[in-house]
C-alpha cells in the first residue's frame, strides 16, 4: 500500500489532510464515483484512497462496526496469526507511530479497535453507511454507472463499484440432518454474538478443527463440563509462540518504518521473514533435527517462510518434518489412541494452510475434552439435545460451527451482481471465477473486487493492497483523460485465469481443500488462490502501468457521448 507522507503532521496538516480525505459529495443526480462494499482491511483502504483522491465515496457494510472478518470473528481467542504490525497499514508513518500492537499476533479486541482507531483518525466513518447487506448490483449500460440495492431496499447509484467482500466472509455449516431441530445454542465462528457465551458447566461440541478451532479448544477447556471436537481431517498444527512485543521493540519499530514498509510492500509472502536459502540436503540428519526443534519453537508462520528452502518441494523432507511434528503431537497427548487422531495421515506440510495454536494439544489431556474423529465415528443426525453419531448419542447444550467459509468467490456471488446484457456473475463464474489479476471480469464494466479469488496467497493485506492500489489508480486514469468507463479485455482476463489454472503444481494445497471450493457441495473445484505468488502478480500490474493500461478498455458512456 502507498504511503501518504514520510513526516510527522503538524496541527495545520492534519486539518488539511481531514479535509482532503472527505472527498467531494455525490452530484445533482445523487451520482458517486466510488461505491465501496465490505468494511474489512481492504474496503477501509479503498475508501481512504478514494477520498483521498477528491472521489465522491461510500462504503456500505453489513455489520454494526468495522474490521470485517475482525469485526465477525470475536469467538474466544480470536487472533492474528500474522504479526500484528505486518497486517496493519502502511501508507501513514504517523498512524504507524502512534499506533502500538500489545503482541506479535493481536487479539479480536484490540484487532478492532485498531480499524476503528483508522476509520476515525483518517475521517471516514461518516462515509460508511452499516447494517446495510448488499442484496443486488446491475449495470446499466447507457449510462455506465452501478445501482447498488440494499436488503432494506435502499438504493445508491455509482460509476465505480468496488466489491471488497473478503475471501473469509460466508460462513459455511454442512447440511447435517436435524440440525434445525436443536434447542440449545448454535454459533458459527464467523458470525460469533457480541455479548459472551456462556460455557459454564455446559456440554459444548465443536464441528472442525481448522484455525479456528484450534484457538477456541484450549480457550474454553477450563469452563465447560464437557467440550467433544469432531474432527473431520487431522492438521499439522504447530505452536504460534506468541509473546508480548516489549518497550524496546516497539522504539525500533517506529525508528525502522521506511524499511519495514518496503519490505512488505515488495516481500513475496507479505511478512518480514527472511527466505532460507539453505537446502535440506545440504546439511547433516543430526543438524535438520536440531533446526526442526528451533523452527518448531519459531513464531507463526516462519514455519513455512524461513524454513528449508526446498522443505515444500522434496517429498523427503517434508515427510521428515512431519515425522518430527507427529513425534512432538505423541509427546505432548498422553492418550496414545488421542494422539494418532491428532497426527494427519492424508498429507505433508503445506497440503492444507496451517493453523498455529496455543495449547491445542496439550488440551486434550483435560479430562473434560474428548477427540471424535469423523472419518472413523461418523455423525448421523443432531437431536433436540444431542449429536448422533455412529458411536452412540452425546448430550450437547452448544454446537460450535468451525466449518468454514465458502471461500473465493462465495460472498461476490451473493452480491446479485448483474453485468452487460443482465448477465449474473454467479453464472459467468458457475464452472469457476475468471479474472483479471483477481480484481477485474470481462462483461462487468467498472466492478473491481480487491481481495478476492485469484489474488493472494500469503498475508492476505498486503496482496489486497496492491490490488487496491491497482483499482484506485485504473480510476484515477479514466479520470485524467475523460472517461468514465473502464472494461478488462477478453484476452487478458482470458490468459491470467488460464495461468492460474494451470498453475496447481506451484502450490502443495489439495484440490480437496477450501482453496479451491471443494468443502461446498455442488460448488465447481477450481482454482481460487494466486499460486505464481505475489512477485508475478506484481510484475504484471507494473506492465500494466508501463503500458498505458492496455489491457483495460476505457470508453464514454453512451449517455456521455450524446
């Protein structure tokens, strides 16, 4: 993400900056410029860049507050497992020194509060307009602009539209029998109350054992009388070894800004990691496992970023680590029969995307949780107060849902997205999106959706950013030289999702896995995710800008050229 300035504001400059990012109201025809959808990481910064800009904007949000999946996610231990300061904007050194991250990787709360602190520092919150679902979204062709309709029937007519919906915002529960028929509490993740559950002396199930899941089991195993995870597939779950970011830390983090923010801003995987360029098979058995301990006790995701180069290439290797990840599982569960459940049998490391815990197995040594694995103890029907399963009948008072999302393309499809002709997205998109640079489709002029399917893979903000700078700037030169309609070409859309199609074997993610829809019934297996990595998508936006735009068309509307 661009930043704004190098030096401190002084009074008279943040008063010209408050001015500067109101940007312009709409027109006599109650016209914007830029429509916005999501309040989440991206959608913030696509409005700030707008207004910024002198654009006439507003955001609309689904929720009552802010932070996206920050704002819907505030189940218990909720938390970044990107370093907080790597997550964060960069394109203000002022909101860079005033704000401090409390730990490595922040909790919900203070996650939250972090946007909102943005929203109100840049002047944005009357821009956003909340409670506010979008249920429909048509172009109309004679004039080039965007009516967007809300599920209360409100209406917003705009010449950009900007879906900033997140890959992490539908929430997905399977359809098992009975399920509507349970009297006690039902919460997915994702769409977690704001006032606490209470778990007290309660039997709690949780269905999934993702990212989620791994932070809510230790989180709640003291309260509850009873909490039984169902396990669907084992992961290689690993310790996040998050720790609190100490005084001097934080001095050399406001010191070191200009460095931080160009190293994120031009690193492969988003993060400050430094890549390991030594081989695996360059080095002793004896000095791999001394390195497995040290990368084991590493934070976050250094597991995958500084570990041995060719970690996730050689099959040897991989199958190594994993030996050392399933001896360190057997020593931490004493339950032998526990243990095996918990080691993952159907992939290596980086098959699926790892989650980081605190405590996770250690858990289950609590005499109150109990391991069901699906796959051996299927589950028949959920009762009135109980899960089925093969095994026999459990009571349960509250079904936690760590199921999921319908990831990619999931919430875009949802927008009721109507392009040239009428055409619906979700149809164009039935056999799998088509993209360009995952933020453009040929035949939906002027919709841009930053964050979503065919653009990340790594932190995630970073990714986003450099897509929302691409958007932001794509309408910034339509401005400059008189028009007011953008369309990707064909071709391009064309070649970018091909090359993401046939890219799977740069990624070790399974075809089973969300990354390319497969946890959706009926929904088409492809490719969702950005496998060429973030430098190729970075290469190709900076031809773009070489090349005047021409794998854009940019045109009058037709109401423009009467």
């Amino acid at each position: 993400m661009n930043e704004s300035t190098n030096t401190p504001a002084t009074p008279a400059e943040t008063a010209v900056t408050a001015v500067t990012t109101a940007g312009r109201e709409a027109d006599r025809d109650g016209l914007l410029d830029v429509v916005v959808v999501g309040a989440g990481v991206t959608g913030i910064y696509q409005l700030y860049r707008a207004r910024e800009a002198g654009f006439s904007a507003k955001l609309l949000e689904a929720g009552s507050g802010v932070g996206g999946v920050w704002y819907w996610n505030r189940y218990p231990e909720a938390r970044f497992d990107s370093e907080s300061y790597s997550y964060g904007y960069l394109f203000s050194k002022e909101l860079w020194e005033e704000w401090e991250w409390s730990e490595q990787y922040a909790g919900q709360p203070e996650i939250e509060r972090y946007f909102n602190h943005v929203v109100d520092r840049f002047g944005l919150r009357d821009a956003i307009t909340f409670n506010t679902r979008v249920t429909s979204a048509v172009f109309d062709e004679e004039t080039g602009t965007w009516t967007v309709t809300a599920e209360d029937g409100s209406t917003l007519r705009a010449r950009y539209l900007v879906a900033a919906t997140g890959n992490l915002s539908v929430p997905f529960i399977p359809p098992i029998e009975g399920r509507d028929d349970f009297r006690g509490e039902q919460h997915h993740t994702s769409r977690w109350p704001k006032t606490p559950i209470d778990f007290a002396g309660k039997h709690v199930a949780l269905i999934g054992t993702g990212s989620s899941g791994v932070q809510i089991v230790p989180a709640i195993a003291d309260e509850v009388a009873s909490l039984t995870v169902y396990q669907m597939k084992a992961d290689w779950v690993t310790p996040l070894n998050n720790r609190p970011i100490t005084p001097e830390e934080q001095v050399a983090l406001k010191a070191d800004f200009e460095r931080i923010r160009d190293t994120l801003n031009t690193s492969p995987s988003g993060f400050l990691h430094k890549l390991n360029m030594v081989s695996g098979n360059d080095v002793t058995p004896e000095e791999r496992q001394e390195f497995y301990e040290k990368i084991w006790n590493s934070p976050g995701f250094t597991k995958l970023t500084e570990h041995y180069r060719d970690m996730t290439s050689d099959p040897e290797l991989n199958a190594e680590w994993c030996d050392f990840m399933a001896a360190k599982i057997r020593s931490l569960v004493k339950d032998p029969d526990t243990a095996e459940k918990l080691v993952p049998k159907d992939g290596g490391y980086g098959a699926r995307r790892p989650p980081f815990g605190t405590g996770y197995f250690e858990a289950y040594n609590k005499p109150t949780v109990h391991l069901v694995s699906l796959p051996e103890e299927p589950i028949v029907r959920i009762t009135a107060d109980a899960i089925e399963t093969s095994g026999g009948s459990r009571a349960t008072d509250i079904i936690v849902w760590g199921t999921g999302y319908d990831f990619g393309t999931g919430a875009l499809n949802r927008l009721g997205v109507q392009g040239r002709d009428g055409r619906p997205l979700k149809e164009y998109w039935s056999d799998g999106p088509r993209t360009y640079l995952g933020v453009a489709t040929a035949g939906f002029p002027n919709f841009f959706f930053p964050g979503g399917p065919h653009g990340a893979l790594g932190n995630n903000p970073r990714y986003a950013g450099d897509q929302a700078d691409l958007v932001h700037d794509a309408i910034v030169h339509a401005r400059d030289h008189g028009h007011d309609v953008i369309e990707v070409k064909e071709s391009a859309e064309a070649e970018w999702t091909d090359l993401m199609n046939s890219s799977d074997s740069l990624s070790l993610f399974q075809r089973s896995s969300y990354f390319y829809g497969a946890n959706i019934p009926g929904k088409a297996v492809s490719q969702l995710l950005n496998p060429t990595g973030r430098w190729k998508l970075q290469e190709l936006i900076n031809e773009l800008h070489q090349n005047d735009y021409a794998t854009f068309d940019f045109a009058k509307s037709r109401s423009a050229q009467g």
